[in-house]
C-alpha cells in the first residue's frame, strides 16, 4: 500500500519535488477552490490528485485537515503473533514527518495521527506536538496505542508516551478539542488546560499512567463532551461543568461525583472485565442526574457473577436509548436488568452488545430493539 501527499510517499519513505503536468487545467482555480476541494477528500485520495496538477502540489502544503492513520496496518498489528519489522514504524513515522515538514499553512483545523507507537518514538511524537501548537490547531487527537508492539528484540510493556513539553504550556483561544490517547497526561495538565484553553468543548484521555484526579471541569465553561477511560491510577472525577452533555468513562471504578452538570444527557461507564468491574456505584453517582439522561451506555462483565442486575432503579423518565455492552457466558442471564427498563418509561431503542465466552473463544453478537 502506498500514501501519498506531495511527494510523500509511505512505505518508499522520500520527499521529491512538485512537478508540472502536461495538461494542466486545475491549477487555473483559485486556491480557496482548490483548498475547499482538499478538505472534502482523505490523504490517500490527495495522494493520487497531487500528481494530475502542479497545483495541487502547493495547495496540500496549505491543507486546513491532517489526518494520518493506516486502519489496516493496525489490525495487522495487533493480529500479528510475531514481531512487527520495525521498518513498517519507521515508514509510518516518516510518512508524517516529511508531509509535516513541507506544511506551509499558518494555521491548521485538525491534525489526527493514529497507530502503535511506543517511547521509542517520542522524539517524532513531540515533534508533531509542536507543529500542532505553532499552527494554532483547533482540534488535535494523538493516539499512539503501543500496547500490541512487538519488534524483535523485545515486546512492548505497554508504557503510555510522555506529554509532549509543547503541549504541556499551550495557551490556545482556538483550540476546541484535544484527544490523547496513550500519552501521560498529568492532574497538573488538566488544571493547567482549564484556564489556558477557555474555548475547550471536547476532552478525551484514554490510558494514561500519571492520572490520579480530575476535579478542575468546573473551569471549563465551554466543556461538552467528557471522556477519561482506562487510566489505571485515576481516583477521583469530579465533575462541574454547566454545558457537559455527554460524559464516558471506561475503566476501574473511581470517586465519580457530579457536582452541577444540568446539561448532561449521553453518559458511557463500565469495564469489560476484572475484579473491580463492578456497575453499581455509577446509579449513586448519577443520583441527581439520573432523571435528565437520554441515553445510557453500560459495559458490564458477569462473569463471577458480578453485574446480574439492579434492584429498585430509580426513574428514569427523558431515557430514550439504552445499550448493553456485556461480557458473558452462555448460561448467565440479564434477567436482572428489567427493572432498569421498567425504570425508563419512554424507552424507545435497547441496545445489546454481547460477548459470550466458550472456553478460549469469543463470539459476539448485537441487537437492537426499538421500542
């Protein structure tokens, strides 16, 4: 498979220089056009466009969008038994490198960078960190899952990146939507966040090491979606936002208070598996917001014959959508959760994510109920 963007081509790893086509009616378009048009398509799509007009060749180097991920090289990945050839990282890391380092825009929409990096790449990672923040980016996601690396010389332990230093002092009032997954952001980053970037509407951490509370949601005036999941030292979220609608958590069970969140509408919580995957302290935390929720997403494991149900729920009566996302045997039943419905009387969609377990094997299911 190869990406292109410029010259940039993944997998041949090398940057050559804009070339002039034959016949060459698109670079008569005024580039407002031509960057409208870039927007709408994907990298590899650009790749193949970047070679039909020498214009398209300068107009990528201003592109508002930068989206780099390969969904298929990660299911190889994380499939693979054996050790990943360190040239396919390598190539990917390039691949970004070089299309970032031709960038001529003074400022960028989005810049998403998706696959399995370990620390060995934190040097490229802070790089790209860097350019987001001097190109006063909008919306950034970095999500470095490293979790299934196994090169040849050792297997990886799973160690989240560090938080990239220029990103630790930024100070945006154009950033509305920041995603790290994998990277180790701090209590400190997140207090730091609330009052450096006011315009902020999403937040999304996922597997962070160093995260041990979050109490600072309540400075986020403009906070609407919320995500912390799979953080395996957090503690405490503590929640105090007037425009949060939607909130997901993932993970352990921790200290989850609401403080003032009348907004919220869309929440997400549970754990597929594990000792400390119990369900049951998400509806006190919800107490006083039960009433107002829309929809209800839990990820439940009954295996050990944890999560058979909930006694006296209580209502829930704006519920329109609830899922199930369960990890289970065979023989276990869900029986116990029908009071939950009861609970919902303007229940219009339940939802059932299933995971059933055969020994080794897994086989899952999804069904949909409208009401």
């Amino acid at each position: 498979m190869m990406m292109t963007k410029s010259g940039c081509q993944y997998n041949k790893i090398q940057c050559r220089e804009p070339r002039a086509s034959e016949d060459d009616r698109l670079s008569d378009l005024p580039n407002e056009i031509l960057l409208s048009i870039v927007s709408s398509f994907s990298m590899k799509e650009i790749a193949r466009l970047s070679h039909v007009s020498r214009q398209w060749e300068f107009v990528w180097r201003c592109a508002p969008l930068l989206i780099f991920e390969d969904p298929r090289a990660m299911d190889k990945i994380k499939a693979s038994i054996a050790a990943i050839p360190e040239e396919i990282l390598l190539s990917f890391v390039s691949w970004v490198d070089c299309v970032l380092d031709k960038h001529l825009g003074t400022t960028i929409d989005e810049l998403r960078i998706t696959f399995i990096l370990d620390l060995n790449w934190q040097s490229h990672v802070d790089k790209w960190a860097a350019f987001a923040v001097d190109k006063h980016v909008q919306r950034l996601e970095l999500n470095f899952s490293s979790y299934w690396i196994k090169t040849p010389t050792k297997v990886n332990s799973g160690k989240p990146l560090d938080l990239p230093p220029k990103l630790s002092t930024i100070k945006s009032t154009r950033l509305t939507s920041l995603c790290l997954k994998y990277v180790n952001a701090t209590d400190e980053f997140i207090d730091y966040l609330s009052r450096s970037c006011p315009l902020l509407e999403v937040l999304c951490i996922v597997g962070s090491n160093r995260l041990i509370s979050v109490g600072a949601c309540g400075s986020f005036k403009q906070l609407k979606n919320l995500e912390v999941s799979h953080c395996r030292n957090l503690k405490t979220i503590d929640i105090s936002a007037p425009k949060l609608s939607s909130f997901t958590h993932y993970g352990d069970p921790v200290k989850l208070h609401f403080s003032y969140a009348p907004s919220l509408v869309d929440v997400s919580v549970g754990k597929a598996a594990g000792p400390r995957g119990r369900i049951a302290y998400v509806f006190d935390s919800l107490s006083k917001h039960l009433s107002q929720l829309v929809r209800l997403s839990l990820m439940i494991s009954t295996i050990g014959r944890r999560n058979m149900g909930i006694d006296n729920p209580a209502d829930m009566p704006n519920l329109r959508h609830l899922e199930f996302q369960v990890r289970a045997y065979f023989e276990q039943s869900l029986e116990g959760w029908a009071p939950l419905i009861a609970a919902s009387p303007r229940l219009q969609k339940l939802s059932l994510k299933a995971r059933r377990l055969i020994l080794f094997n897994t086989i899952k299911y999804s069904v949909r109920l409208h009401m």
